[in-house]
C-alpha cells in the first residue's frame, strides 16, 4: 500500500544506525521523516527522506549529568512536537530510550502505531524504569531486539528477532571459507571498535611474543593500544585504525581466529549478540567468548565459539590445542545450520514489519 507516511526516531547521529537500513529497504515506496539527534555536530544526510527534523545539541561523552538531563528534556520536546504536529501512519524507534522519552505522545496518539527496536540493555534494573519500559512495550505495535538474550531483563512480550547480521563480499567469503587450515601461525582478530581497551591489554600480555599467535586489532581508537605494545616488547601484534565499513570483509583474510572478548559480569555486556559472531559462521572461523556470556551460550552451544579464560595461566596452550583438533567437516555443518536459524528469524521480522508498513 503506498501513501503512507512513517517517521523514524534516533537519538543520536546516523552512522550510530546502520540498522535502520533493515526497515527502510520495506519502507520502500511510502514516505518517511527521520527525527534525529546530531550529537556530534556534523553535517549528515537522511538518504531518502522526506524530511530531517535534527535536534543540533552537542553532547559529547564526558558531558555533565546535568548537560544530558537537559539535552534529553530538549530532545524530547523536540521530538513530541514533531509527532504531534504530523499525522504518520507509523512510528519506528530506534532506540529504548527514544520510547521512554516520547512514552507519552506515543500512548496519546500512535498506540499500536509505533515499533520499538531494542539493541541494548539500559536501565532495566531500576524498577521505575522498567515499568515505564513495559508500557511503552505492551503498546507498541510489537517490539524488536537483536538478541533474545535481552528477554532475561525485560518486560515479558512476544519480542520478534532481527539478528544483528550483515552479509560480507561473497567472493571474500568463498575465498576465505578455502583457505588453507594449517597456518604457520594462528591469526586471532578483533576487528571494529576498539573500546575494551585494559581488556585487551591483558589479552596482549597473555599472548605476549609467542610464535604460535599473532593478534590483530584493526578499527577505531586501535592505536591507543600501541604505547602498551611498544612499552612491553610486544611483537606479535598488528594494530591499525579506523577502516571504511565496505572493507570489513578484507581484513578477515589470513585470519584463523575472531577475537570477541569484550568482557563479562555487566549488564551491557553478559546479554548481547556481536556481529562478529554472524562474520565467524559465514567465514567458518572459531570465535572467542567470554564466561557466562549469551554469546557463549549462543556460539558454543551451535558448536562455533570457543570459552576463553584469560586469567587461565595456560590458555593459551588451551587454545593451540583446541584448534589443532577441530573437525572442520562438522564445524562448516555448525556454522551453516546457524546461519539458517538466523534467516528463519530474520524472515519472519521481515513479514512483521511489512505487514506493518502496509497497515495490516
């Protein structure tokens, strides 16, 4: 049905959601609106909108608590006129935290109007918050998370998955999936935003100049890590910075092993699902989790992932081993099987959000 109108709600800056592409490729043919907060100051373009309603309020990360009670105050002014003003058919928030905010024109006017899209845990602890949040899910048109692991904080719904998944080149990928598998040297990446930084200062100490690894940590703010490198005598690393998206998919080239150890025992952390662990089953790569992780639950239960301890003295020599006995036969069967289950959810998302769009 075309002639419907939709608006899409961020609070934060485009290139923070690449996901909002998973409903804008159904969104297709209707017109829509993105009301967006330009935190960062810079000049971004709503590929196909309509209209750009941008919030332009600087808010960097170390602004005070009460800069950022004021900013959202003001976005959510912002943001309730706009929807007040405007008659759309339908609402997408990409954000919890944009539901919370605008929880009262939503209920007012867009009940069962409106998607709420969840991609991390926020303030579920705090019981006020959490019943605010069930409010807002119970009206929603249905709610979406990226992880089904975020079902063990929030309000119980009949949540619908869209897997935080992304297809690399498939040339890469054939390539990759061929490659020889018994290197030299077992190559261990972390590839994307470096943010773990002491994390990963314990893992290049562990691994400190053995001739069995080499660690790659290639994206934003990697070069922080240089000084520690450079300090302890660390040979076996390469380190290199921030890479246009589009060329993901080349720096897993001569890689054995994707390193997701972004840490445990937190709420931001013990629940979600990295992309890595989709690039780990399209690349039939073993993946490194942490302890008590729904990302260990997910990558070694579907016989993909791999627990590392690093306070293990010998984790290390664990891994070496670990690796050497891989039946790679089943484990290319693991990985495939995964990626099916990924797209049986991924299609039913796809029948909800176009069903949706349409008005059904």
């Amino acid at each position: 049905m075309s002639g419907r109108t939709f608006c899409f709600v961020l609070l934060g800056n485009l290139y923070l959601f690449p996901y909002m592409d998973r409903y804008l490729e159904h969104v297709d043919g209707n017109a829509f609106d993105i009301v967006y907060w330009n935190r960062d100051g810079i000049d971004e373009e709503a590929v196909g909108a309509r209209q750009s309603f941008r919030f332009n309020t600087l808010l960097g990360l170390n602004a005070s608590k009460w800069a950022k009670a004021w900013g959202y105050r003001s976005f959510r002014k912002f943001a309730q006129a706009v929807l007040q003003e405007n008659d759309y058919d339908g609402v997408i928030l990409l954000q919890t935290a944009a539901g919370i905010l605008l929880r009262r024109v939503l209920k007012r006017k867009y009940a069962k109007r409106y998607v709420l899209d969840i991609r991390d845990y926020t303030m579920e602890r705090n019981k006020l918050f959490y019943l605010i949040e069930k409010a807002v899910v119970n009206a929603s048109a249905f709610t979406v998370i990226s992880s089904e692991g975020y079902k063990e904080f929030l309000p119980p719904s009949n949540y619908v998955v869209t897997n935080n998944d992304r297809s690399l080149d498939s040339e890469i990928v054939a390539k990759i999936r061929n490659r020889e598998r018994n290197p030299r040297k077992l190559v261990i990446a972390y590839i994307g935003f470096i943010r773990q930084q002491e994390q990963f200062k314990r893992l290049l100490a562990l691994f400190k100049n053995d001739e069995r690894f080499e660690l790659h940590f290639i994206g934003k703010e990697a070069e922080k890590l240089m000084p520690f490198c450079r300090d302890n005598q660390i040979a076996n690393v390469r380190i290199e910075g921030q890479f246009p998206s589009a060329r993901t998919a080349t720096y897993y080239d001569g890689v054995e092993i994707i390193n997701s150890l972004n840490g445990n025992n937190t709420p931001a952390l013990n629940y979600l699902l990295s992309n890595k662990l989709y690039f780990a089953a399209q690349l039939q790569m073993p993946i490194l989790v942490c302890q008590g992780t729904y990302m260990e639950k997910v990558a070694v239960g579907n016989g993909l992932g791999y627990t590392f301890d690093a306070s293990d003295p010998g984790a290390c020599d664990k891994l070496y081993d670990y690796y050497q006995h891989i039946d790679w036969n089943s484990f290319g069967k693991n990985c495939d099987a995964f990626l099916e289950k990924v797209d049986m959810q991924n299609r039913n998302f796809t029948d909800r959000i176009e069903r949706f769009v349409s008005g059904e």
